[in-house]
C-alpha cells in the first residue's frame, strides 16, 4: 500500500464523479449503484479477511440494517438518515450477539455457523409479523427529497452510493495501515505466535468484526431505501449478500485492499447479465458458470485477480523470462511480510 501511487487512487474516483455526465441511461446507471453497493459491502467483508477470517454471515449484517431503516422510519417517522446511522449500531450489536459464542470457533466451523446465523435471523424475519410484517415485507413510503432519500431518477443515488463508497474503501485502508490492520494480518499468519507476544487475539477479532457489521448494516439500510421494498428472503439471503461477498473478494485478492474493489466491479454487472440472460428454464446456470469462473481463477492465480496482474507485471519487467514469477521467489518475500507483521505486532501491544 505505501508504493501506491496517487494517479491509481485519484483517477479512478474521478471518472466514477463524472460518470453519471456521460450516461443518461437508468438501467447503466442501476448497474452502477449496485456495483456501489456491492463494492462497499465486499470492502467491509474483507476486513474480517485481513484476520484470515472467512465469513458467510454479512447477509444477516445486511438485512439488519435494513430492516432496522424501514421500521423505523414506516412505524415511528424516523427520518432515513437517522435510520442509517442507527442501523450501523444494530448490524454491530448483531455481530456482538454472534461473536459472543463464536469467536472461539475456527476455519469451516466459524464459517458454517456464520452462515447459520443469518438463516436463524431469516426465519426470526418471516415469524415476527407485529414487526416486520413476515413474509409480505416493508414498503418505504413514495415522499421525495434528499431529506427522505427517496429520489425519481438513479443519478442521486448513485452519488450517494459513491460517497458511502469511499468511505468504506478510506476505512479499510485507515485499518489496513493501523495497529488493528498489523494484528489482524498476524493472527492470518499464525495466530498462536501472536497470542504468544501478547496480543489478546479474541479483541482482535471482535473489533473486526464490530466495524464490519456496521459497515455492511449502512448498505443495507441504503438498499433499502434504493429499492423501496424489503422482505425476508431478499434482505437475509445468503447467495445475495453472503456468497457473493465472498466471491468478489476471493476472486479480486482476498485480504488485500484493492481485491474486493476490482472483484465487486468485475462480478456485478456479469451476475447481473447472468441472471438475466438464463433466466426460466436455464436457471441455475448462472451459478454453474461461477463455479468455474472461481475454480479457474483460484487454480491460476491463487491470490486473486489482483496478486496474478501483479504477478503478471513482474513477468513482463523481466521480459518475459519468468525472473519474478516463480513461486519459490515469492515465498521468501512472504515469508518475510510475516516475520515484519509480527514484530510490529509485538512492538504495538505495549499500549494495550
């Protein structure tokens, strides 16, 4: 991250700012604030990824913000941008709720209760009628207005969804760069020899944790207000918002900063051609065709997307004779970022 160069950051953003100036087009612009939204949640579940930690629960992080924002602005008038904050606090109360007993858990156990977690607050959905009006679902109300968060055309949303956005990507690098960011990459290393220096790893985690939830809760109470309607099996669905994460980020480089970015931007809109084009009688292919995607990515570069472009360059640099791209030579360089995450590990738990 510290031989990022500017242009890389900088251009980017300003083509997203302007992007809306080229295009009047709903639909592409629909597209783009679900890449928004999908980027913004990937981002968040890569945090808990710095950690080496695999979740499939940031379904149940979403549909609480969601349905946190609808009820109460439906039932009690509060205005959507309350709600949103508010939101943030519920999806970290949630993830409290499931760190408590499972913290302790490791690798496909953790991850297979995560994923149980969010079927468990699916089901609590669908029977707490009073609240959220079970399976029928919630229909935020027409009113427009920046103050409602309720707009006729995309462009809107799609600024609002872009600065979300950036906050979240500025988040994740702030953490990445942190203390938390140095412990989270040490317990991914080894995180006995971590708990050995002192680093009281279950914080760690926790904290993580905490400050993903509220993350993916903000854009679930934004989707909420993007799509007007929410109900049980949308909000709380673990393709949508637990796999699909996972995806982008595996896909783009998991645990590192512009994995997810480049994954999210990636998968969307081809999801989205997926899902329209082989709809009806060929549904279902859509996800056949992600399973090969995934397998041959992670057979080919199994960093993700962005470590093989990485690895790509580094072959190119040295004209193609493969001086950069061996896998012995990477794995002393690795070898090494472990060594140097511990000892700043270590050299950052006297404040603790």
């Amino acid at each position: 991250m510290k031989k990022l160069s500017r242009p890389w950051i900088i251009a980017p953003t300003i083509l997203a700012l302007l992007l809306p100036l080229f295009t009047q087009d709903q639909y592409i612009l629909h597209i783009c604030v679900l890449i928004l939204i999908y980027v913004g949640i990937t981002v968040a579940w890569n945090i808990m990824a710095f950690g080496g930690i695999l979740s499939l629960g940031h379904a149940a992080f979403v549909g609480i913000g969601a349905y946190t924002v609808s009820i109460l602005y439906v039932d009690y008038g509060v205005n959507p941008w309350i709600g949103i904050l508010l939101a943030i606090i519920f999806a970290a109360i949630g993830s409290l709720i499931l760190a408590v007993p499972l913290l302790r858990l490791r690798g496909p156990f953790f991850t297979l209760a995560t994923l149980a977690y969010v079927e468990v607050l699916r089901l609590l959905a669908i029977w707490a009628v009073p609240l959220t009006n079970g399976s029928v679902g919630i229909t935020t109300p027409p009113t427009q207005g920046l103050a409602f968060l309720s707009f006729e055309s995309r462009q809107p949303y799609y600024y609002i969804a872009l600065v979300l956005t950036l906050m979240a990507v500025a988040i994740s690098v702030w953490i990445y760069r942190s203390k938390l960011g140095y412990h989270l990459r040490a317990v991914a290393t080894d995180e006995e020899a971590v708990r050995a220096l002192g680093v009281r790893t279950n914080r760690v985690k926790l904290s993580a944790m905490l400050i993903s939830a509220g993350m993916t809760g903000a854009f679930g109470a934004f989707g909420a207000l993007y799509f007007f309607v929410i109900e049980p099996d949308t909000q709380f669905s673990a393709t949508l918002y637990s796999v699909q994460p996972a995806l982008n980020g595996i896909i783009g480089g998991m645990g590192t900063i512009a994995g997810p970015i480049v994954g999210a931007i990636i998968m969307t809109p081809l999801g989205e051609w997926l899902r329209v084009t082989f709809s009806g009688a060929s549904q279902g292919v859509n996800f056949m065709i992600y399973g090969v995607v995934l397998i041959v990515i992670v057979r080919l570069m199994p960093g993700g997307l962005v470590e093989g472009f990485k690895s790509i360059a580094r072959w190119l640099r040295h004209g193609g004779k493969g001086g950069g791209s061996s896998r012995p030579a990477a794995a002393k360089p690795t070898a090494r970022a472990g060594e140097d995450i511990r000892v700043k590990a270590a050299s950052t738990t006297e404040g603790e």
